[in-house]
C-alpha cells in the first residue's frame, strides 16, 4: 500500500470533514475529489521546487498550489475551479500533517523516499508514493 492510500485509509474521514466544513463540498463531491486531490498534491510536491520543510511548518501554500492543474482536478472530480481551489487550501494543512507524522518530517521523508538529501529525495516523491 502507498503513502497516498495510507493517508486515505488513516484520514480519509478527516480530509473529507474539511471539504464539507470548510469548503462547501456535498458528501458526494467530498469522495470523488479526494483521492484524485490527495495524488495531485503529492505529485506536486514531488516534482520539486517546493520548500517541504516550510509546508510541514504551516508555511504559505501558493507554491504548491501553483504545480497543481485545478482545472483538470477539478474536471475530474465534477467541481468548479473554484471549488477545487477550496478544496485543496482546506486539505493542504491536514495532507502535510498527515506527511509528517508518516516521514517524521523533512528528514523523515527522505528517509521514507529511501534517498539521500531531503533535496534529492523529494525530487523522486511521486514515483516512491505512487509505487512507480
């Protein structure tokens, strides 16, 4: 099982809360966003130029969202852009929690990448969380 199915099966109901109470989403929109929202995210962060260790501390989030295709999350999830982008400002604080306390923090997810640097380790992200 992979990181981003873990986080599903541990927080999933969590995660899925905060898109019906802080982002307006229905029960139905909820499940259908979230698995697609959860991989998009950790696909971002993969693909580098994310500073992980200020994300795990609260840090501001618009990087992240920036690598993030809304409108295709959102196609694909049957939500409006905007919508989408609620979405995921009200999953970003959970999904990181939910990331560090699995890697232990930015160190511990290199670990968890099974890479050397924190830099290096999180440039291979998607891969390792897709099972790939």
């Amino acid at each position: 099982m992979g990181i981003v199915d873990q986080i599903l099966s541990d927080k999933g109901s969590q995660l899925s809360g905060a898109l019906t109470e802080k982002a307006g989403f229905s029960a139905g929109e909820a499940q259908s966003f979230l698995p697609a929202a959860v991989g998009k995210v950790f696909e971002a962060v993969g693909g580098g130029g994310i500073d992980v260790g200020a994300l795990l501390k609260g840090g501001d989030a618009s990087s992240l969202l920036s690598k993030i295709d809304v409108g295709n999350l959102a196609s694909q999830s049957g939500v409006d852009a905007s919508k989408a982008t609620s979405g995921l400002q009200a999953l970003l604080p959970l999904l990181m929690s939910a990331l560090k306390d699995k890697a232990g923090g930015a160190a511990g997810i290199a670990s968890l990448l099974g890479g050397g640097s924190a830099t290096g380790a999180i440039g291979s992200l998607a891969g390792k969380l897709f099972n790939r």
